[in-house]
C-alpha cells in the first residue's frame, strides 16, 4: 500500500523516510537501496521491543540479532563495545548493513555502533516511538552518555534510510505516546500550524507533517549551526526540568512532556519581552491542549535550581540563550536576562 516517503536531501547521499501502516514491510528495499551489496544485516533492539507481536522484522538478505538493554541504560560506552563485538562476532563487513529497530535510545546506540565500526558500516533505522520517529532517528545524530550529562558521545551518521511503522505504535506506553507529541507540537508551533489543524490531523499525519519539518531544517544545515538550533524550541526549559527533576530524585518526566512545558514557557517569555501579544500564546495552549499535552509547572519545582541549570546547559551564567517567537518568525536569541527568566518562571509556576 501506499506509504508516504519523505526526502532527507543531503550535500553527500540523501535518504528516504518511509512512514505509515506496516511500513516495515518496506524493509528489504530500503535495506536494498541503503547497502546494495549487503549479505548480512544485524538488528540492533531490546527484549522488550523483540517480543511484540509486530515484530516480523525482515531485511532480506542473512539476519542476526544483538539485544541491548532496554531504555537509556541502552546508551553506555561499555554497551557500545559489547555491540561491535558481537559485529565482530558476527563477522558484520563494511558493506553489510546494521539495522536498529526500538526507541531512541536503540537508534542512537545502533546508530553509534554502526558509525564506528569498522570506521563506519550502513545503517537503517526502525524507530518504534513516536519520539524516536519523529526526532531521534532523523537527522544523523548519535550518541551515548557519560556519569558527566547525556550525549556527551556521539557521531554524525546519516542512515540509509528510516521506516516509521505507525502500526508499532500500538503497542507504545501511554507516556511514551505523549513524549512524541511534545516534540510533534513544537514542530507544529515552528511551521505554524493552528489548533484546530492540529486537532484533526490523525497520527500519521502529524508524524509526516513533523518529519517533513526536521528533514527540510537537516537538509538546510547537516551539522548543528544555524537553522537546526530552532529545533531546539522549548529544549532550553526541558533539559533544565529534567537536570533539576533528576537532582531531587523526583519524577519520570519524558523528554518530549518537558519540551511541552518548554515551549508554552517559551512563548510566555517571548510575550514578556514584547516580542508577541496573547494571541500567539493562547494559540501555542491551543496546539498542546489540541494534542492533550500538559504545559504547566509543577508547584514544587525549584525555580532557582531551574535557573542554575540553565546557566550551566550554555556556560553562560548571565547570558540565558532561548529559542523565542517573534514577528517575523523565531529566532536563536542570547543574552537574556536571568532575573526576567526567574519573574516569569515564578509567574508559570504560579498559574499552573
Ligand atoms: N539523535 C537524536 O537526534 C535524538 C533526538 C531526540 C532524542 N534522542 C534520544 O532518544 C532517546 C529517547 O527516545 P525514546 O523516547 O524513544 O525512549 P526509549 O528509546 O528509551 O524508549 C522508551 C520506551 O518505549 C519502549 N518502546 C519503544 N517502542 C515501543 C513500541 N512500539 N511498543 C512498546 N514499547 C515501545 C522502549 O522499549 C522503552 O522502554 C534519548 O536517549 C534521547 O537522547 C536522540
């Protein structure tokens, strides 16, 4: 049937992202097109993910299978290592491919493994999140984490190609569901989409229309300079959420919930520096309440420890750094004053 495929056009070899219903029956072509002289495939996933009913994964040519751990626990140096053993193991050469299937934290770590192995192998992702769909599977970036912060190492490696099986999200946590909208409505709010355009548009609707604004920012700027910073719209709020959340040893946050919160922060800060009027925050509640997100702050959350991490996120203590909408559109801004961040963090919390 009929799957939509959107371009990732890049200056060396651009890929396609296959999306929709039971798009993983795609996999031998893509798998084709990506590593035309493949012999072997090994798939990168988890128990967790390798026991669902949909998992019928098949790259069309000999297949083995290396398990991670599930979740983040996936994204360690010392798993990075038992992975490219097993390549090893496995007698993986530089033409055959490696294929991840999971959430982000598979792709991101199958996505590493397979960029320096061997200095560098094919790969084909399978994101099963809708997270991992619409964000951590496109783009190229890889990684895992160090006792010091998350992400600290990683690679840029493109794919070969990316299926979206909207089919494996039915099986996805509720929670997990709600981290892939956050990141969807910040793609909404960016290309600007209303509240009603977003409340009628189905899953895979709202996942092409979010891949197609993520392809056409990476194809503009591969690397992390320019445009792609905008990606980062209410990430600033959002990593802070998640470094003071894990400093009191308190919540479970998913990424894509603190980026909810981040944005609808976002637009009220862009509000108080007379950069946009209500309209344009009252249509940033309308996208998230359309998409059921929750924005608000917690009332225990600490304002100051909030800041602190902020600072740290840029090393810029008095130079806070937001991605802020504005008249003509939105805008990488630095330099803004930490005590107006505070104000309005305290007003946020406030009104939540
Ligand atoms: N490389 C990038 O550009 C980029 C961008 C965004 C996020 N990320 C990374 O992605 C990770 C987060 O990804 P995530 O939110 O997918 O988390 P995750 O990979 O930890 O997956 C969350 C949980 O959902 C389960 N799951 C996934 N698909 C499922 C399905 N179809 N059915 C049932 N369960 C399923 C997983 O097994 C896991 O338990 C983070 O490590 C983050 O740093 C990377």
């Amino acid at each position: 049937v009929g799957h939509v495929r959107v371009r990732v056009d890049l200056s060396t070899q651009g890929y396609d992202v296959v999306i929709g219903e039971g798009a993983r029956r795609e996999l031998r072509g893509v798998v084709r097109t990506a590593a035309p002289r493949a012999q072997l495939a090994v798939i990168v996933t988890t128990h967790e993910i390798a026991h669902q009913s949909w998992f019928d994964i098949d790259p069309g040519v000999a297949t083995e299978r290396v398990i991670v751990p599930d979740g983040e626990a996936a994204k360690r140096l010392s798993v990075l290592e038992t992975v490219c053993g097993e390549f090893a193991r496995h007698q993986l050469s530089r033409a055959d491919v490696v294929v991840t299937v999971g959430g982000g934290a598979v792709t991101d770590l199958g996505g590493f493994a397979a960029s320096v192995y061997a200095r560098g192998v094919g790969v084909v992702h399978v994101p099963t999140s809708m997270l991992a769909q619409v964000d951590a599977a496109i783009g190229g970036k890889t990684a895992v984490d160090l006792a010091a912060g998350k992400n600290l190492v990683g690679t840029f490696h493109q794919p070969g190609g990316v299926i979206c099986d909207t089919e494996t999200l039915a099986t996805l946590p509720a929670r997990e569901r709600l981290s892939g909208l956050g990141e969807i409505a910040k793609c909404l709010l960016l290309d600007g989409v209303d509240a009603d355009d977003a409340a009628r548009m189905s899953d895979e609707e709202l996942i092409v229309r979010a891949i197609t604004l993520k392809a056409r920012i990476v194809a503009a700027d591969e690397r992390d300079d320019g445009q792609r910073a905008l990606l980062n719209y209410g990430h600033t709020l959002a990593h802070a959420l998640e470094v003071e959340q894990w400093g009191r040893g308190v919540g479970d946050l998913r990424h894509g919930e603190a980026v909810a919160i981040g944005v609808s922060f976002a637009v009220r800060l862009a509000r108080r520096l007379g950069r946009v009027s209500d309209d344009v925050v009252r249509a940033h509640d309308g996208v998230l309440d359309a998409l059921s997100l929750s924005h608000r702050l917690d009332d225990d959350v600490d304002v100051a420890a909030l800041l602190d991490a902020m600072g740290r996120d840029k090393k810029a203590h008095h130079n806070l750094t937001f991605v802020l909408a504005g008249s003509g559109g939105f805008d990488v801004v630095a330099g803004v004053d930490p005590v107006v961040v505070r104000d309005e963090l305290m007003r946020f919390r406030e009104a939540g």
